[in-house]
C-alpha cells in the first residue's frame, strides 16, 4: 500500500472510531447516551491506537497534518510528500465523518439540539474566547508532537543534518499503544476547554461535511471559530519541533 493510501485509510479510522464515539455519547437514544467524557476521551484514545496500526508499517501514521509538519520541519520527509500527507489525511477525515453520519443517521434525527449535532463534527470551545481558545490547542498539540519526538529519539543526539538521515517518524514509530495512551491523556488533562481538536485534518475535514450533509434541523458549522483548530496545532507543532531543537543542541 502506498503511504498515501496508508495515511488516507489511518485518518479514516481515526474518524470513524473517534467521532463514533463522540456521536455515541452525545446523540439521543443510543445505548452510550450521556455516558460522559470519561468515555469520550477512552474512545479518542483507542480511535488513535486503531488509526496508528492501520498505518504505522508504512507511512509512519501521522494521521495529522500537524505531526506531518512537525516531521517536515525537522528534515524527516520531503515537501510534495508531505503535501500528500496531508491531503490523504484530509480526504480520509472527510469519509470517516460521513460514515460516522450514515451510521448514527436516525439518532441524528431524533436529537434536536443543534450543537450536539455540530460537536459530532467539529470542536467548539467551553468559553467562547477565542485567544484562550487558540491557546489551548497549541499547548494540547504541544504535548502531543514533543512528547512522539522524545519518545522516538529519547537519546536527542541527532542534529539537524543527521535527521535526514534517519526513518520517517510518525504516530506509529513509537508503538500504537503509547501514542493512543498519550491522547486518553491529552483528553482527561487538556480537552476540557476546547475538546482538543490538536488535528487540522479531525476537525476542518468533519466541519466541511457538517455543512454538505443532509443533516436535519443542523445550525450553522461555526465558521468565526474554525481557523482555531487548524492555526493552533500547528503553531504547536512548530513550537514543538522548537523545543525538540534546543534539547538536541544542549545534548551536543
């Protein structure tokens, strides 16, 4: 499989299983109905570990634009590569949310409220301030690339033109496991503001198909608040790599 395809099917996985699990909860009259965050941040750990298996062996399972970047920044792959990446993430993210809608299509009808429907999708923050909201996406996303950095090359004795040299690093070169258990953590300790979005690909693929899709009764997508969940995670990423930098060069 090509790891375009790799990252197209991972993302799709991560969707479904992630925004499954979301509709699961918050969509009235299925039997997971109101069972709370506890379970929706579990689910978003497990959609993670599920996506990483299904791409790890070939394109490292980034399965976020943002993890692409981050890789991109530090000489792991290759600009047209990384555009690939993150197009395939997109387009994946796209079907696992309509498969995620034609799943839950009669309990979409049976909910009325409008923001459950759209948090099926999307993420939108607790307190609508909309600096603290970016904010908190850069930090979530922070302590989800730093953490796969260090976690990969825990000696950090790689310099900027050895990187180059080394595999493509992912989600899924550490072991799906732990990246899965990293976001359940990233959920209980840092989702409480926004709903931890820390995925360009999660959340603006989704939110363009809240809009297309036929969804009875459905506001609007929210499209004041969308820039936030793409601009944060990646300004994280950035200040990741950053971080990643000056702890390789204090290791020299």
């Amino acid at each position: 499989m090509h790891p375009f395809a790799a990252e197209f099917v991972g993302t799709m996985m991560l969707i479904l299983f992630g925004n499954g699990v979301v509709a699961n909860v918050l969509l009235k009259k299925t039997n997971g109905a109101q069972a709370g965050w506890m379970v929706i941040c579990a689910g978003w750990g497990i959609a993670v570990y599920i996506g990483a298996i299904c791409a790890q062996e070939i394109s490292g399972a980034h399965l976020n634009p943002a993890v692409t970047l981050a890789m991109f920044l530090n000489d792991e792959i290759g600009v047209w590569d990384s555009l690939g990446y993150a197009t395939s993430q997109m387009l994946g993210a796209a079907l696992g949310a309509g498969l995620v809608y034609a799943f839950y299509r009669e309990h979409f009808h049976l909910t009325k409220d409008q923001d459950a429907k759209l948090g099926c999708f999307a993420n939108t923050p607790v307190v609508r301030n909309f600096g603290q909201a970016f904010f908190c996406e850069v930090i979530g996303t922070f302590a989800l690339v730093l953490p796969v950095f260090l976690m990969t090359k825990p000696s950090l004795i790689l310099t900027a033109s050895q990187a180059g040299d080394a595999p493509v690093m992912g989600l899924g070169s550490i072991g799906a496991l732990p990246v899965g258990l990293l976001v359940f953590g990233i959920g209980l300790s840092l989702g409480g503001t926004t709903g931890y979005a820390i995925n360009p690909a999660r959340d603006l693929a989704p939110r363009i198909m809240h809009a297309l899709l036929p969804i009875p009764n459905k506001r609007d997508s929210d499209w004041s608040y969308s820039w936030i969940p793409v601009a944060g995670p990646l300004v994280g990423a950035v200040l990741a790599v950053a971080v990643f930098r000056a702890l390789s060069w204090f290791s020299i």
